[in-house]
C-alpha cells in the first residue's frame, strides 16, 4: 500500500478513485504519565509519555484507514489528513483520512 499526502504519486498513474477512507482512535490521558509530565511541564523539554502516546494513536488511525482502503481493493492512499478533536476532558480522538485509488506504473 502506497501512502501519500499528496494529491498524485511520482511515477504513477491513478486510474481508478474507489473513494474516502478513514481511521480513527479516542484515547484517554493516564494518571501515571500526567503526573511526569505535569512534573516535565514544570522543568521543561520534551514531554515524551504524549509523544509516545499521539504516536502509536496516529500509526493505530492509519492501520485502520489502510484496512478500510484494502477492503475496496486500494493499492494507494493519496491526500492523507489527520485532524485530532477534544471528545471530553483528558480524552481526545485522533482521525486519518484520505482517498483510496488505485494506481499503476506510467
């Protein structure tokens, strides 16, 4: 599966839009890791349990977009987008999207 964020895909053509994909998580913050960061934030530098965590939600959203393309029979994502959104207090989702295609050598 090729990944793209751009609109075409260098030495390829695209000769089938089989159209949106999608892939999303909500993860809640943990006791735990809010406390070495609060103590992080107070200190400075990078806060590397959030790093870690949007990390692995971000990689979890594209698996599932991926999936989703499969099941159309994409060989290709192009114009992937994330955008993240507060769901409540300490719970925030994380979404992928782009447009399944399917492409071939030029």
């Amino acid at each position: 599966m090729i990944l793209a964020t751009t609109e075409n895909i260098a030495g390829k053509k695209i000769v089938k839009t089989l159209g949106l994909v999608k892939g999303n998580t909500i993860r809640a913050r943990h006791v735990g890791r809010d406390f070495v960061a609060a103590l992080r934030g107070m200190i400075g530098g990078e806060i590397s349990e959030y790093t870690k965590l949007i990390a692995e939600s971000r990689e979890q959203c594209i698996d599932r977009m991926t999936t989703q393309a499969e099941a159309l029979g994409a060989n290709a994502i192009t114009m992937i987008r994330f955008g993240t959104s507060e769901m409540m207090k300490g719970a925030a989702e994380l979404l992928s999207y782009g447009t399944a295609v399917i492409v071939k050598d030029e």
